[in-house]
C-alpha cells in the first residue's frame, strides 16, 4: 500500500530526479554534439588544406609540362598552362602556408617549400626566356643540369608529408566524430531509457495511488451503504440484551421472591404456634384443660418443626438460585480465547466425557466426519454442546434409547451446527420459554434448575451467533446454533 506521506514525497522525487536526468542529459549531448561539432570541422579543414595543397603541386607540375613541351615544339601555345600556373602558384602558396602551420607544419619546412617553388618557377622562366630568345642550347643545358629536377623531387616529398599529415588529421578527426557521434546516442538513448523508467515509475505510483483511493472510495461507499443495516443490527441486539436483561430481572424476582414468600409465610406460622406455647407456658397447671395442652402440643411438635422445616428448604431454595445467577453471571465476564478448532474433534472430547452417562441409557452419538474448523473460545464450546447433549439424553424418550445426530456446514462468516435427538420433545408454546433462566417445559421428572439453555444462548451469542430450535412432541428436537467462524472479527466489532 502507498500511503499518502509516501505518494507525496515519492512524485515529487521522481519529477525531480525526471528533470535533474533531463538536464543532464540535455548538457551531455550538447557537449558531445559540441565535440562532434569540432572533431567535423577540423577533419573538413583538413580535407580542405589536402585539397590546396594537392592543387598547389599540380600547378607546379602544369608549369614544368607547358614548360617541356615549349622547350620541346618551340610553339606558343604550350605556354598557356605555364603562364596561368606562375600567375596562381604565388596565390595558392600563400593561401595554404597559414593552416599548414594550424595542422603542425613547422614553418622552415614551409620556408623550404617557398624557396623551392620559387627555385623551381624561376628556373622555368629562364628556360622559356632562352627557348624565346632563340638560345636552344643554353635552355637545355639548365634543364639537363637536372637542378629542376631536384627541386622538383624535393617539392613532391614535402607534399608527400603534407598529404600524410592531413590524411591523419581528417582520420583521428574523423574517428573522434564518430566516437562523439556513437556516445551521443548512447547518450540519448539511456537518457530515454531512464526517463522512460522514470515516467512508468511515476505512472506505477499515481496509478496505485489511484487504484487504492478508488478501492478507498469503494470502500467507503459500501461502509456507508451498511452503516444503516449495521446501526439497525446494533439496535436490534441491543433491544433483544435489554428486553432479556428485564425477562432476568423479573424472573430472578419472581423466583427469588417465591422462597421469602414461603419463610415469611411460615415464619408467621412459626410465630402462631410459638404464642400458643407461651400461652400455654403462662397459665397455671390448674388452668390448663385438655385442648390447651393438646394445641401447645402440637404447636411443639408439629407445627414449629414443620414450619422451621418450611424455611430451611425455602433457604437453601433461594441459596441455590442465587449461585446459579453468580455461577452463570461469571460465565458471561470470562475472557473468551480464540484458537484454531476443529468441531469435530471438540464434538469427540465432549461425548468422552459424558460417555458414562450415554451408556447408562444405551444412548448413541453420531458426530458427521466433515464438520468445519473454527477460530473460537474452546471451554465455551465444551459448554454449549456438553449442555446440549445432556439435555438430549435426559430428555430421551421413555419407549427408545437416545440417538443424537450432530451435522454442521459452513454459512457466508457463520458455521451452523445441528444438534438433533429423537427425544420427548418440545411444546411449540415453550420453544423460547425453555431458554429463559429457571424456565422449564414438559414434565419435571428431572433435576435441573433451569439455567441450561440460558446459559448455552447467552455463550453462544458472545461467541457471535445464535441459538434456534425446532421440535414435535413425541418425536426429537433439534438445535441449530450458528457461531461465527473467526471470533477474533466477534472482538472486533465489539459485539461480545
């Protein structure tokens, strides 16, 4: 889950790092596209220089061919190319002489290279002087001194190196504009990769954020949707603790009531009898007849322990409700525990120890194999079903022996378990009577105080479910107690 601290300092992390990457980026390849920039224009600098100092040679080489083909057919126009060559060779020398020094040209080589161009021009020029004037002989012989030659030898090696220099210039420069080139697009393209990845991260992260308050928002719409039938929920437990909480304040009343009633009673039957012995007691022997004597008799012997007879009983009546009502109101404060249980093992324990009583009826219980598991309080299962399955074989009916059958499945956030019995059987009339405290149906032929059922409801309902029952006289009964499956969501919504 992203919450809002974190969405609020991751987005603007991301846009920040987004444009601290973008900046980056963008000074990266602007100095890379700066080097390539350089690296392009020198090797085109160079290429260039290549190019006028390779013209520079052919003038000088069209100079000596118009000059040996004067020398040679003695016609004019042979001295064309010369002529042009001589006027360009000067322009050209200096035009290149200045970025020959920018490439690493020292400059006595390029001194060397003008006083050998100009060597070699002015030998040309006596050579077509003389051919002109007519001295043949003379023009020949400088050409045959071969100075020309030399010169023009050392000219060619000196363009050699020159060639060789820019040749390698344009090449370096070239490679570093292709390694600039290749490392601006390596450039470009992990910048886009990583703003890629950092505009899907920052999609990701609103994305979530908005998936989560939308399923928020969900949320809070359905909260609000229940919140009416939770209230309504609420107020129904309520009313039905409030209207059992009253139906136990008079019946604890009544029944707590009808024990004093009887000691008063015979409390004042006590004091009756005691007035006829004082009577009696007062009188002189010579007063007293047969029917005083015979009423003081009685009164010693007949009512007064009849009546303290009367009270003792009504006494221990009241002291034993009185601890049922403490024994069942501790039962309701206990902490309940919830563990991992499996019904159908609890289910097992619970018929073990009542087993000596099911063989006394030659009763039999069958527990379904596939019951559920359940996170619930374990000593408040053992109750409820312990009270129930009792029940079942103390009510059992008189012509058959017991048969309990105990089934359950899984409903929505509830388990219901049924417990059935082919018993004696309910009343319609007493199906809820029979689980109000000190409230019994059918027949009193058994011990019991009528606190069973009470009990198993009201742990039932702290365990987040119910107790219902269904029943036909003469034919069993079955319980359905529905019990939530997690008490731990019980605890949570404060229900218990």
């Amino acid at each position: 889950m992203i919450g809002r601290s974190v969405f609020s300092r991751t987005v603007p992390l991301i846009l920040f790092a987004g444009a601290v990457l973008l900046l980056g980026l963008v000074l990266t390849s602007l100095r890379f596209a700066y080097d390539a920039r350089e690296n392009s224009q020198q090797a085109l600098e160079a290429s260039r220089l290549n190019a006028r100092a390779l013209l520079l040679y052919n003038l000088v080489q069209d100079a000596e061919t118009s000059q040996r083909g004067y020398l040679l057919a003695g016609e004019e126009k042979y001295l064309s190319p010369f002529k042009r060559a001589e006027a360009l060779v000067r322009l050209q020398f200096l035009s290149i002489s200045g970025d020959m020094l920018k490439v690493g040209i020292s400059g006595t080589t390029i001194d060397r290279l003008k006083s050998l161009i100009e060597t070699k021009i002015s030998e040309m020029k006596n050579t077509v002087a003389l051919k002109t004037a007519g001295r043949d002989a003379e023009a020949l012989a400088i050409v045959q001194a071969d100075a020309g030659k030399v010169a023009m030898d050392e000219i060619h090696h000196i363009m050699t190196r020159i060639d060789a220099i820019t040749g390698n210039i344009g090449f370096q420069k070239r490679r570093a504009l292709s390694k600039a080139t290749e490392w601006l697009m390596i450039t470009i393209a992990g910048g886009a990769v990583l703003l890629v990845v950092l505009v899907g991260g920052a999609i990701w992260v609103i994305f979530s954020h908005t998936v989560q308050l939308e399923e928020a928002r969900k949320a809070l719409t359905h909260q609000n949707e229940t919140l009416e039938v939770r209230i309504g929920q609420r107020t129904r437990h309520l009313e039905r603790a409030n209207r059992e909480l009253q139906s136990y304040a008079y019946i604890v009343g009544h029944d707590l009531r009808a024990p004093l009633v009887n000691i008063m009673g015979f409390t004042s039957e006590l004091e009756r009898a005691s007035a006829i012995f004082a009577d009696y007691v007062k009188k002189p022997e010579g007063e007293r007849d047969a029917l005083i004597e015979k009423q003081a008799g009685e009164a010693v012997n007949v009512d007064i322990p009849e009546a303290l007879g009367f009270i003792r009983s009504s006494m221990k009546r009241m002291d034993d409700l009185i601890n049922e009502i403490l024994r069942l109101a501790r039962a309701g404060s206990r902490q309940l525990v919830a563990e991992r249980l499996s019904l159908a093992d609890l289910l097992s324990e619970t018929v073990a120890n009542l087993q000596h009583r099911l063989d006394e009826t030659n009763a039999r219980v069958e527990i379904a194999p596939d019951l559920p598991h359940i996170s619930s309080d374990r000593l408040a299962l053992q109750q409820i079903f312990g009270n129930l399955l009792d029940n079942a074989v103390k009510y059992a009916h008189a012509t058959r022996p017991p048969v309990i059958r105990v089934t359950g499945a899984i409903a929505g956030d509830q388990v219901v378990i049924d417990v059935s019995d082919n018993g004696r059987g309910i009343a319609e009339r007493d199906l809820e009577r029979i689980f109000e405290l000190f409230r019994r149906s059918g027949s009193q032929d058994r011990p019991g105080e009528g606190i069973g059922l009470a009990h198993v409801r009201a742990l039932v309902r702290r365990l987040g479910g119910d107790v219902l029952v269904k029943s036909t006289l003469g034919e069993g009964t079955t319980f359905f107690v529905s019990l939530a499956t997690d008490l731990r969501f019980v605890k949570d919504r404060g229900e218990q």
